[in-house]
C-alpha cells in the first residue's frame, strides 16, 4: 500500500477530493486506512466496508464516469486527539455539463494512524434535489427547558 | 438541558434509539452534546447544525409519525479517547404494519465532554429500496498493490 502520509485531517480531506476528480484509484486508496473496519457509503448505495469493498466500489465509479470537478464548501469540522470528523457539502460540475448537479452531503472520519491521518468512514447521500436555502438560522426561542 | 450523563459512547446510543422509538423530545436532545457544531442528516435530508435546527427536526418527525420500533444490526464501532464513530443498520417496525421499511444506514459519532459521551453526528440514508445482499466479503485479490 501507499506510504503516503498526511500531517493533518485535512491534508488528508484535500488528497480525497483530488483523487475523486482525477478518478485516481491508487491516489483515492492512499487516503484511506489500511483497517478492515473503514466504512463507506455512496450515494443512495450500501455500506460497504474493509479495503476490498472500498477499493472495488471506486474501481467502479472511476471506470464508470465522466470526470467531474468537486469543490467542497459549508465544512464542519470537529477534532480530537485521534479522531476528526468533517461534515461537508460536495459540489460537483461534469465537464462539458453546464447543469448544475445536486449536491452530495457527505460525513468524511478520519484516525490517526502510525501513518498520519487516514480516512475511515465516508457517508454520502443526496441532498434533496429541489435544495430549499438552509434554515434560516434562528437564534432560538428562550431556552425554557428543563 | 438535560444533565443526564452517558459513561459510555454505547450508553448514548442506546439512549439515542430509544427516543427515537418513544417519540421523546426531551429524551433526544439529552442525547446530543449541547454545542453548536453538532450536525444532523435525516434520511433524503438537508444537512441540520446546531441545537436549534436539530431540535426542531425532531419535534416535526415525532409529531408526524406513527411510532415505529428500531432495530440496531450490523454495527461497525470505531473508537479512540474522545470521539467514537458507530456505522449501523436502523432496521425500523411500524406498528400494526407488516410490511418491511427499507433499512437505514448511520454513521453516528459521539463525543467525549464534561458530561459524559454526546451525539454530534447522525448521518442517516436510505439504502436501496431493493435491498441486495450484502456485498459477498472477498478475501482479496493477491496484494500487488505498489
């Protein structure tokens, strides 16, 4: 496997995206722990988990495509120690497409490893595709809870 | 809020279903650490932050629904000091209906803070409607990877 590492989550974040829109498998595989607990989830598809499933099901999508340009945007990201999990919106531009697609909301995990950080779970699935504005976001009633 | 305390990311999670079966509001919110960063994707959703927006979710799913009994399968845990991701199967009864819901698939992460283990993501999405068996788990072509 790859001995690529990445000091941070989001160096980490950057190579999966890239990969993604060079329809890289080996760069995409590099990303990804070499664990046979990672976790993925397309859109609208299954859960597959450990390296073969992973591997196999962007082996698919990259003989599959077109090439399309992703730009990532509306990033949460909450880190631990060994941990750091990023909610993210993808947003994708077929080439030679000028039809906007849906976008793809996405939970991207990665560990720490001995080899840097390395991703272990992506969830993906539709945003609905008449995308309404987000909530506008309300400050809150006043908090009477008890 | 809540003061309830959660030892245990498992702890949370058990809470977590168990609102979700009993429709209970107060019960739910318990479950989520009270931070702005938390993020919640319902099924076909647009992606929730923040207290406000996931609490008035929820209020609008128990008022609409019938409630349903969940079952948790399939469970995937990743776990380190004070995060931990849980990857599962919602597998979902309603009541006085026979018939088979689609599964749901989660990633749910917990966070580790002053009061105990809280939810900070729910990632939820269909899996296909067509439920194929899981994919057969290979154990690999020979590793020639480079």
């Amino acid at each position: 496997m790859s001995g690529k590492i990445f000091p941070t989550a989001q160096d980490a974040e950057n190579a999966f995206y890239e990969a993604l829109e060079r329809g890289d498998l080996e760069g995409m595989m590099a990303v990804w722990a070499e664990d046979e607990e990672i976790v993925c989830v397309h859109p609208a598809g299954q859960r597959l988990s450990g390296q073969d499933e992973v591997r196999e099901s962007w082996a698919r999508i990259f003989a599959a495509g077109p090439r399309a340009r992703v730009t990532v945007s509306q990033q949460v990201a909450i880190g631990a120690m060994m941990l750091a999990v990023h909610s993210v919106h993808e947003n994708f531009v077929v080439e030679g497409d000028p039809r906007p697609t849906p976008t793809v909301l996405a939970t991207n995990v990665y560990m720490r490893t001995a080899a840097g950080w390395r991703m272990i779970v992506h969830h993906a699935s539709p945003a609905p595709a008449q995308a309404e504005p987000a909530a506008p976001t309300r400050k809150g009633p006043p908090k009477t809870l008890h």
